[in-house]
C-alpha cells in the first residue's frame, strides 16, 4: 500500500490522574518488584473511552482547520468500549458534527486497532470514495488487579484527520503494510471482565516477531533502511521492550526518544503506538522521515512510513501538544485508583 494520502490534524489526550507502580508493588509485593514503567495513566470517575477519544479528536480538528461536516469516515480502533453492543463511532460523530454521511466502524484488533483505523480510512481517501476521514485509537484498558498486566495497563487516545494528498498537509502517509500471525498471547473471551496472557509466548513469537517482521517488510518494499528514518515509534507496552526492538533493527536511541512514551504513562493500547506519533509529530520538522510499527496481541504489526510536510509548522500551535498532557498530572493512591477504575462500590 503506497501513494497514500496526508495527515491534515492529529491530537492525543491522557487523563490527568496517574498512579505510580511502585505504590502498585507496595500493595501486592510489599514494594520488591521492580515496575516495568514509573507510573501509569488512570481515567477519571467520569472518563472512559469515548470521552478520551473525543477530546483527542477535538484537538486533530483543530489543527485540520476543516469543517467537521466534511468528515465522512470514522473509524475507532479500541479493546474497552463503554458499550458491548453499541458503536462507538455514533457517538463521537454525533459530539464532533461530523456528516451524517458517515462511514462509522468500531475496530479492534488489540492494540493495533489504532494504527489498522489509520490505514483503513487512508484506504477510502487513497479510492477516492471520501475526502476526509478520521481514525482514533481509544482505550481505558483493564488489568486484573494483582496481575502483571495492572502494572501497564493504561488510558488515552490519539486520532488524526487524514485527507487526500496536500501540500499544505503536516504529513504524507507514504507506505503501510501489515504482518499477521495466529499466536494466542493475550485474549479476552466474552463475559470475562479481565484479559488472560500467556507469558512464554509474550516477547519473542509475539512482540518481536511481528514488529521485527512488519518494519523490515516497510523496508524492503521501499528500499529504504533505518538511517533514513528521523524517528520510529514501536508500540510500547513496557520501556524495555521497543528499546530491544530498536537495537535489534539497527536504530539507535536517539531516533526513538520522542516516540517513547510508556514510562510516563504506561501502555495505552489502541493508542500506544499512535500516541508516540503526536508526540513525535509535535516536535518533527520538515523533510524528516517518521517510521511507526504497531503490535496487537492475537498477534499483527502495522508498520507506516510517513514523511513530514512544510504545512506541520503553522498546525503545531493550533492545539494542546502532548507534551502537555504528559506534564499534567495528579498522583491517587491505591484505593483511589481501585474507586476510579471501578473496581470497588463508590
């Protein structure tokens, strides 16, 4: 997939309360486990990822300087809706104004349903069948409390306005493919509350397969190789984990440290990978070559190239960068973070 099309706008939004993992250790180890991040995202009481995601969408808006009616196309890629028989899409469409004639889809596919959204409206602009489309990742992701998974499980959203090719655009979608296998690491069946894992095959057959397999595949058709990348952007479901990824692909850290951002805010599933492309975008120049790889668990990576346009420098002031929301924050403790997140009666 390749000529695609421009990133007129993108926005991300992160709660404001955080939890540090090591007040999570003091509860469930006595404080002797070392935490795969500092500390995590925590939605509010009156947050969940509708609201998230319409408040990163505002901010893409703002910087597409378009008329929300001219959006004909929303796709929402997440693992936590509000509602288990009900879009998503509807909703936020309705809240942004967004034409009634709408392709309104609800996407998942773990945490690349975020960057599949993405592609999935490149698609219908790239056809010609609309000229505006919006893909959001959103999720208030869930973690049993005591499991691993509550150490990184967080919330937040990232969305992005794309459009037919301009030259005023931020960004030029340049290439995407994608890179799928049938591993079982991670699932949720229907009536579970919670997510299982299974830890032998979380890293090597899934995490690293599929990104490694996804980027290189990006490269190979392109011709391109890591040195023409300013930035790349692995999905992050801990610190360690894209930083391996990196070496393991020949990037150095440098080209990494604006798109990680996990440590700040722990892993946001659907939005993880798209929320280091804000930031990344939030800061990139001109010229610059910006490289994002997915990963969803069941298992599949999205891997895009993107390169950065004149138009990003006047849209970067037009709405709250990142940055902004990385800096914003309230510490809870462990039982305001249980009440939050519903786990106890309020």
């Amino acid at each position: 997939m390749s000529g695609l099309a421009s990133i007129l706008g993108w926005g991300a939004y992160i709660p404001i309360y955080r939890i540090e993992t090591a007040e999570i250790a003091r509860i469930h180890t006595k404080g002797g486990e070392k935490a795969p991040v500092q500390r995590k995202s925590v939605p509010g009481p009156d947050e969940d990822s509708l609201t998230i995601a319409y408040e990163a969408a505002k901010n893409a808006l703002k910087r597409a300087k378009i008329d929300p009616k001219l959006v004909e196309a929303l796709y929402i890629g997440s693992e936590s809706p509000p509602y288990a028989v009900k879009p998503s899409a509807t909703i936020i469409a309705e809240a942004l104004g967004f034409s009634r004639k709408l392709f309104g889809i609800d996407m998942e596919f773990a945490c690349k349903a975020g960057t599949t959204a993405m592609i999935s409206v490149v698609g219908l602009v790239n056809s010609g069948i609309i000229s505006y489309g919006m893909a959001i990742g959103t999720d208030t992701a869930q973690g049993r409390p005591g499991d691993e998974l509550e150490y990184t499980a967080a919330a937040g959203a990232a969305a992005f306005l794309i459009s037919k090719t301009r030259k005023d655009a931020a960004a030029t979608i340049e290439h995407a493919v994608s890179y799928v296998t049938d591993t079982p690491d991670f699932w949720r069946r229907e009536g579970e509350k919670f997510p299982m894992h299974t830890f032998r095959f979380t890293g090597e057959p899934a995490y690293f397969h599929h990104i490694e397999n996804a980027a290189k595949l990006l490269m190979e058709e392109t011709g391109l190789k890591p040195s023409d990348f300013n930035h790349v952007v692995f999905h992050q479901p801990n610190v360690k984990f894209p930083q391996r990824m990196g070496a393991m692909l020949g990037f150095k850290p440098e080209q990494m440290k604006l798109g990680l951002l996990s440590n700040e805010i722990g892993n946001t599933y659907a939005a993880a990978s798209p929320m280091g492309l804000t930031n990344v975008l939030d800061n990139a120049k001109p010229g610059e070559r910006i490289l994002v790889v997915s990963f969803g668990s069941g298992a599949g990576s999205d891997a895009l190239s993107i390169v950065v346009e004149d138009g990003i420098e006047e849209r970067k002031g037009l709405a709250r960068p990142t940055s902004y929301y990385l800096n914003r924050y309230k510490l809870v403790d462990y039982a305001v973070y249980l009440k939050y997140k519903g786990f106890i009666l309020r």
